[in-house]
C-alpha cells in the first residue's frame, strides 16, 4: 500500500503505509506501491498496495556502510536509538543493517514521473488493468478454494468475503506476484538514500517502516529475508511493516503470522485491517443514489465521508427506482468522482465508509472502486 493524491500532505504518509500493498499491475505511472492517483499527481504508496512486476535487481553496493565498512553515522544513531527506545538487542540490528545492500532499482521505482510528462489519468484504462477476465477468473478459483477461510473473516470482521478476495486479487494476483525485493534492502535505501533529497518526510516515514520490520524481526515475528515490493511491502495482501505489526493476524492459530505462505493468515489480516479502518458490517461499498445531472461541485476529493443524505438530496441527488434507503441513508457518504482527465468527463459514485475504509488500504478513488468491482464480478460467479 503506497498512496497519494492531491490532497495527502506528506505528513499523512505514514498512514498511508498503513497496509501498503505492492502491486501495481502494469499501469501508466504505477508500480509496486504506486498505484495511481484518483486525483492529482504522482502516486505514492505504501500501505497494502498493487502487484508488482519489476525485475529483480542487482545488488549495488552496502547500503548503510562508510567506505572502512563501519555503519554510517545516520544509520549508527538510527538503530542505536531504536534498540534503546524498543529495549531491542543492538548487535543482531546492526549485522542485519551491515548486511543491507542498496538498491538503484528500487530507487528507481519509488522515484515519480520525469517532471514535464503529463500522465493522463483514466478510470476506465486503470479499471480494464484490475477488472478483466484473467483476474476474475482467478479471483473465483480463489474463493472457492479459500471459501471457508473467506466466510470466516467475514463472519468475524464483517468484510464481505469477495471484497477480501479482491483485494488479495488486486494487490498481488491471489498471491502471484508479492515482489521478489529483500525487504530489509528496498527500506534501507529508502530510508538512507531516498532519491528525493527534497522530500525528506518520505525518507523518515521509510525509517518508521525500517523500525518497525527490525522490531518484528527480532521479536521473531518476520524473517530478516523476507521479500516484497520495492516499497517493502509483504505477503499476499502486501501489508507494510507497520500494517504488520498493527492489524496482521494469525488466522490459523499457528502462533505465528505468515502473509506470505499463509492464506488463512492473509486473508484474516485483510478482514482486521479494513475492520480497523472503519468497515461497517451490512453497508454496501457505494449507495443505491442518483445524482443529478452534473455533480462535480459535490466532489471534494477527500478520503474521509463528509456528505449527508440530506445534504444530496437538497443537491438533487435522489434513490435508484426499487432501492431502499435502510442502513445507509444514515451514514456520512462521499461524492467519488472517475475521471478521464484526456476527454474532462468523468463517473460518479457514491461512496459509503466502506468505500472510505478501503481507501485507507490505498488512498485512491480509482483503486477503492476497482476493488469493489473486482469483488462484484467475483461474487457474481460464486454460489453463496
Ligand atoms: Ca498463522
């Protein structure tokens, strides 16, 4: 999970890599943990995030060493301080951070678009990259081989079990494509080397995630191997560190969580996360409304719900002939808005919280609804 839209400050990154995902499919301006954005510029991700293709690198060089092949000084006062203020064992901290190795591709990928290169964004084009036969097909395989599993997380969390399936299905192609990066080298380069000089909140939310992984390393939860994205993103639900450490969950009660060998465990952490995100049990992903003929001026942008019921129909919205209003007429809602910014069009939807639930997994509009319709077309060809 990387995100980013216009409206995240950089200040709010380090919730972004709440779940962090690594999986972009091969879209324009996307990769690992950049998906693109619903709206405004260059995507940053990290929190369980999109598919990752990319290939694996060769290491360049120690990442963390002087020349004399002592620790740098940053990254010397980084894992000193971490290891005094988690009561954490320095030694094991520094040989995994001598071992480290930089990485220039990694570099490469987190780094946005050539300045001056206009990317268009397309709903329509990001949606035909996620919603297409391959993925549903096997996104159908995938419920029907894990449906017990998926009923349970439902039943526990709340999160309808296609929804979770998408989401596996969209981050990592149900497991295909986790990202073959050594974690603990794509974090220390972004942490010590983040090719940005001028976007030095990126680099201090990467040592957060750095942190966090060497926390739950030495507390035998993640082994120092493990690979991911080039965002460091882990596992089939691509969970960053920090994601890990807060809403991973052990599914099969094996005393251990594996995101990455285990589908029980993986789909249960989707279920936690988006349930402590504000999921809401029963509430569908986007409202059963019609909006009146052009509701831009509805559309703020946000990712947090800031409509009423009242407040649209005041704006000319009204209810879909045949639908009822039970449930979500009460909830706050938001005007989603997909653009197709080459043609100025775009479609509107209106978003429920767990629309807005999902975009903490992903801060994008265009990411949360191709998850929801990915699920639709899922459920649409499973028996219940
Ligand atoms: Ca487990």
């Amino acid at each position: 999970m990387f995100i980013c839209r216009r409206l995240l400050q950089l200040g709010t990154l380090s919730a972004l890599l709440a779940g962090c995902s690594t999986t972009a499919p091969t879209v324009q301006n996307t990769s690992a943990a950049q998906p693109p954005a619903a709206t405004g510029t260059a995507p940053i991700r990290i929190g369980p995030s999109t598919p990752t293709p990319g290939p694996e690198l060769a290491d360049d060089g120690p990442a963390a060493l002087t020349p004399s092949g002592a620790l740098r000084p940053d990254v010397r006062a980084f894992v000193e301080s971490l290891a005094a203020e988690r009561n954490l064992p320095l030694k094991p901290m520094v040989s995994a951070l001598e071992s480290s190795r930089y990485n220039a591709t990694v570099a490469r990928l987190i780094a946005p678009s050539p300045p001056g290169k206009k990317i268009w964004r397309s709903w329509l084009t990001y949606r035909s990259r996620f919603v297409e036969p391959k993925r549903i097909g096997w996104g159908v395989e995938f419920y029907n081989e894990h449906r017990d599993q998926l009923n349970q997380a439902a039943q526990r969390f709340g999160v309808p079990a296609p929804i979770i399936a998408s989401i596996i299905g969209v981050e990592t192609l149900y497991g295909r494509n986790m990202g073959n990066f050594r974690v603990l080298d794509a974090l220390t380069t972004l942490a010590f080397d983040y090719p940005d000089p001028a976007k030095p909140e990126r680099a201090t939310m990467f040592r957060g995630q750095l942190a966090d992984f060497l926390t739950l390393a030495m507390n035998g939860k993640l082994d120092l191997e493990t690979r991911g994205s080039y965002a460091g993103a882990i596992g089939m639900p691509q969970f960053m560190p920090t994601s890990i450490k807060h809403y991973a969950v052990d599914g099969d009660d094996s005393g251990h969580i594996d995101l990455t060998n285990n589908t029980r465990d993986a789909i249960m952490s989707v279920g936690s996360f988006l349930s402590q995100h504000g999921w809401q049990r029963g509430l569908p992903v986007f409202a059963p409304v019609a909006l009146p003929a052009d509701p831009s001026a509805l559309v703020d942008g946000g990712l947090e719900p800031k409509q009423t019921w009242s407040t649209l129909t005041a704006a000319g919205a009204r209810l879909q002939p045949g639908a009822s209003s039970a449930g979500w007429s009460s909830q706050p809602m938001g005007i989603v808005d997909l653009v197709e910014e080459a043609r100025g069009t775009a479609q509107y939807r209106v978003g429920t919280p767990n629309f807005f639930a999902l975009t903490k997994y992903n801060r994008s509009y265009f990411y949360a609804t191709a998850v929801a319709d990915l699920a639709s077309e899922i459920e649409a060809r499973v028996g219940r």
